[in-house]
C-alpha cells in the first residue's frame, strides 16, 4: 500500500468509511489543484500532482482525518491562452464544492477542510465559503485556506532555508514549484527547457492586468519566477513548509 493511501476516502470500501465515521473519524480533507500551463518546462497536471501530495501530508497533520478525492481541474481563465489548459467557470467550481460537501455531510463528516495548491482557486473558494456553510447542516462545519499571500512568504523562506535564491520565487512555475515537481515527478520535469520569467512580485497593476487580459500580459512564457537552481531538496522543504502552513491553518480558528 502506498503511504497514505489508507487515508484516501476513493480506496475504500463503503463499510470501511461507515466503520471509520462510527469510529469517530469525521474530519475529512479536500484537496483542489488546476490543469493549466507552468511555462516550457513543467506539465499541465503540477497543481493536481502537488494537491494529491499535500492532502495526505494535511490529513495526517490534523489528525483524525480521511482524504476526498482531489479535485483535479480548477479556476484557471487566466492560462487559457496557453494550449493544453482547462479552466472551471467560479460558479461550477463552486457547484462541485458544494456537491463534495453536502454528499459528505450527509454520511456524518463535520467538519471538511478545503484547501488547494493553485493559488487562482483562493478567490473564488473564499467567496464561496459563506454559501457553502449556509448549504450544510449545522453539524458540519466547512473551512478553507485562501492566504495566498502567507503561501508565497512561505515558499521564499522555504527555498532561502533550503540554500536557494527566494528573488527565484515568484509563484508560477518558478524555483519553488519546479523543485516541488523534482521531488515529486522528476521523470515529468523538462530540465533542458528552464528559462526565466517575469521576475520580481507584480504590482496591483500588474495583477488587475493578469485578471483582465491573462497571464500572457504580465509573462510570454507563462513563468512568474525563475526555475534556475531548483532542486528535490528545495521542494521536499517547501512541501513541508506548505502542509506545516496548511495544518496550522485548518486546525486553528478560521483561516479564510
């Protein structure tokens, strides 16, 4: 058995889950991810692959807990004009959400904690929120991660104290996100096609311009960043960075 999978809602049986709900386990994670672009060098599928990862690093973290099935695709308009990206509109997105909890609620979870590893998802998931607690019985209670901005200072510090350059991080296929594949998939990582994107963080204009016109405005090549000097040690650390950040996030009060 793979580590973790004894954690994984999908590989269970029915009566499995039922025993684990009795049991008193009614915590359950859902992890999100996309399917977009990360520049020349890394697949479609990073966010997902880097999601599925984090969630049983975040199940265990809690405690007590079981891991939905991720949610592959996500928000992603702002990639489309790079081929191979599919994106959700918010309001299916949130429907899917809202599906996932409310099957879930009604089997005895009370408390479902959502988080994603692409960071185009924190808008429409901290919209949503309100509307999917009012969607589920009172004794269930739906929290998310939506700090986009604690998960970059979080990256930066994990690739300085990793012995990487953090002006490298820039929260799109960049030294943070290529190490994390290295670590993860290695075999899916274009090594010979590293190049440098934009760098430095984007201003409120550059941003309003990314959301309005696409990531293509702001980056040719589809990189925030610069993936120069990653490594699997770098992204083993930001992994653990990410989860410990996640963790105390979804444990702790209401982080979104």
């Amino acid at each position: 058995m793979i580590d973790g999978d004894h954690l994984r809602l999908e590989f269970m049986t029915s009566a499995e889950v039922a025993l684990a709900i009795a049991s008193g386990i009614r915590t359950i994670v859902i992890p999100c991810g996309a399917v977009e672009q990360h520049g020349p060098h890394l697949p479609l599928s990073v966010d997902a692959d880097h999601a599925e990862h984090l969630g049983v690093l975040v199940a265990k973290g809690v405690g007590g807990a079981l891991l939905a099935p991720t949610i592959r695709v996500g928000c992603s308009s702002h990639h489309l004009a790079f081929p191979g990206t599919i994106s959700l509109r918010d309001d299916t997105f949130e429907m899917i959400c809202r599906d996932y909890c409310t099957s879930l609620a009604r089997h005895g979870f009370e408390r479902i904690l959502i988080f994603s590893a692409h960071v185009g998802n924190f808008p429409p998931l901290a919209a949503m929120l309100p509307r999917l607690r009012s969607a589920m019985p009172a004794s269930c209670h739906v929290s998310a991660f939506t700090d986009a901005r604690a998960w970059l200072e979080t990256w930066r510090d994990a690739v300085a104290e990793a012995g990487g350059e953090p002006v490298k991080v820039g929260g799109h296929a960049d030294i943070a996100e290529t190490s994390v594949m290295l670590d993860l998939h290695p075999e899916r990582v274009r090594t010979r096609n590293y190049e440098a994107g934009r760098l430095g963080l984007l201003s409120q204009g550059d941003l309003e311009l990314m959301w309005r016109d696409g990531l293509s405005a702001v980056s040719a090549n589809g990189i925030l960043g610069d993936p120069d000097g990653s490594s699997a040690a770098i992204g083993r650390h930001c992994i653990e960075r990410i989860a410990a950040l996640l963790v105390a996030g979804l444990s702790h009060g209401d982080p979104a």
